[in-house]
C-alpha cells in the first residue's frame, strides 16, 4: 500500500513540476516588455531552447551587472556537472547553451569569469564548446590566459578532431597580442602541425605587441 501511496505522489510531483515549468517558460516568452531580471530566470528555469533564447535576449539588451553574469556562468556548466549518457551517447548535453554562454561571457568581457572559463576549456567534453570557451578568453584579452590556451595546444592533438579547438586557441594567443605569445606561437609553425593552423600562427603572430 506505502508502495501504491509512493508511486502516486511521485507521478503527481513529476507532472506538476513539468507544467509548473512550462507555465513559467511560457509566461516570460509571452512578456512584450520582458526585463533582464525575467531572461535571467528563464536561464535559470527554461528549458534547452529556452536557455538560449535567454542568453541571446540578454546579450541584445546589454545586460552586464552581477547577476547577468552568474546567470551565463551557470548556462556555461549546463549538462557537464551530471553527465547522462546511454551507450556512448550523452544525452543531456547542452553544447549550445554552453557555446553561446561562452560567446555572452566573452562579449561583456569581465576578467573575474576567467576561472570558469579556464576550467570549461580545460574540462569541458565537446570541441566545439571549447572553441567557443578559447575565442571568448581572447576577447578578455589577459596576458595571464596565455599559459591556459598553449597548455591546450601542447595537449591536444591537431591532425585530429581538436583541429578547430587549436585555431581557435592560436588566434586566442593573438588576439591578446602578449609578447608572451610569440614563442608559443612560432612553436607552433615549427610543429607538426596542419597547414590551416601554421597559417593562423603566421597572422596571429603579426599582432604581437613589443
């Protein structure tokens, strides 16, 4: 009978949460004045699509204040806390939100996320994301990132699937425009490294700053 009683409260809970969600989703997408305060509850509270309706609705008022900025940091570690995967598929993986929340963080531009950045270029499972995640570290644009994005390149492998992620920390290392680049930099033409990233190497090169 505890079993029966279980069972029924349990069914009731899951669906009263899954409309509870959909009742907020659809109430902040319906708002024709929404603020920056209810796309920061979207993050929080949307579902995958609505997570990146979110972030590009608060990138397209200008959000910048504190809690904007916690807000992305969180779509930056969706689906990479509880990996769920069935076979070898991960199947809650929210490689879109992260790479756009990358792209926000990089575009407000805010120093103090680069810890979390480190740690998704470091950790994070998809390429991709990680591209994105080098490209933002970039726009930042601290000489102290350099170590992070070479430590990358130094452990990755280039004739491979982390081609792209290895262009996108080569003009990284660029965009900084450190002297601390350079030797990095001309390591990487001297490499066994793909035609494409020498070239890269070769511009990113051109915008070190002596």
């Amino acid at each position: 009978m505890k079993k029966i009683i279980l069972v029924t409260v349990f069914i009731i809970f899951y669906f009263s949460a899954a409309y509870a969600q959909e009742s907020v989703e659809q109430y902040l997408l319906n708002l024709k004045e929404a603020t920056a305060e209810d796309y920061i509850r979207l993050l929080y509270e949307g579902a995958q699509e609505n997570k990146l309706i979110a972030i590009i609705k608060l990138m397209e008022l200008g959000a910048n204040d504190e809690e904007t900025i916690e807000a992305i940091v969180f779509g930056l570690q969706q689906g990479t806390l509880f990996v769920q995967r069935k076979g070898t598929k991960v199947i809650n993986d929210f490689w879109d939100v992260r790479s756009a929340s990358a792209k926000a963080l990089g575009d407000i531009g805010d120093p103090k996320v680069l810890p979390d950045l480190y740690r998704a270029l470091r950790y994070d499972h998809d390429n991709f994301v990680r591209s994105s995640v080098a490209v933002a570290i970039g726009k930042i644009s601290q000489k102290e990132s350099i170590y992070e994005l070479v430590r990358v390149i130094e452990t990755s492998d280039p004739s491979g699937p982390d081609d792209v992620l290895v262009r996108a920390c080569v003009e990284a290392i660029g965009e900084i425009g450190d002297k601390k680049g350079f030797v990095p930099l001309v390591e990487v033409l001297r490499g066994n490294y793909r035609r494409s990233i020498k070239l890269t190497a070769r511009e990113a090169l051109k915008k070190i700053r002596w």
